[in-house]
C-alpha cells in the first residue's frame, strides 16, 4: 500500500481550490457558483484532515474544525437552495446576471 505524505495533501487540496477558485469565476448560474463554493470547502477540509493526520499537536482539532466545516457546507448548502429556489420562482432563472433587482 502507497503511503502519501503531508505535502501530496497540500497540492491536492491547492489543486481543489484552484478548481472552485475557477468555477466560481467563471460560472454565470448560481448552482455553478455553489458548486464552486464547495470545491473551495473541501479543499479546506482536505487540510484540515491531513494536519490532523500528519501534525502531532493538530490530532483533535483538525478534526473538529473538519466537522464544523461540514456543518457549515451543509447549512450555506441549505440557506442557498432556498434562495435559488425563490429567485427562480420570481424570476424564471438562476443566472447572477439577472439578480440585479436585490441590489438595496
């Protein structure tokens, strides 16, 4: 079994937030710029996860902050829906471009 060190991680993780980094640049509807919301999540996580594993003194609290990062997804994942959903409802599309009427 391939055993992969701290520094594989990192760029894995580098290499996932690029790829949400991108996403949310480039996408023009909001289940893109979602998506890429939480490409940049888990790319927090992944670090997370591998200083738990890979630092001594980060054992506890790289995987709390993991699950609080989890939670947190889950909920902007939730509160985000719904306003995409009541967007669509009024306006017959999800495209940012067109969200200009929520300006205060």
């Amino acid at each position: 079994m391939v055993e992969f060190g701290f520094p594989a991680f990192l760029v894995l993780s580098a290499f996932l937030f690029a790829c949400g980094l991108t996403c949310l640049a480039t996408k023009r509807n909001a289940i893109g710029i979602l998506m890429g919301v939480e490409l940049i999540l888990n790319a927090a996580n992944l670090n997370f996860v591998a200083a738990a594993r890979f630092v001594p003194t980060f054992r506890l609290e790289g995987q709390v902050f993991a699950v609080l990062v989890i939670v947190l997804a889950a909920a902007e994942a939730a509160v985000a829906l719904a306003i995409f959903l009541n967007f669509y409802n009024n306006h017959a599309t999800v495209n940012v471009e067109n969200a200009t009427d929520l300006k205060g």
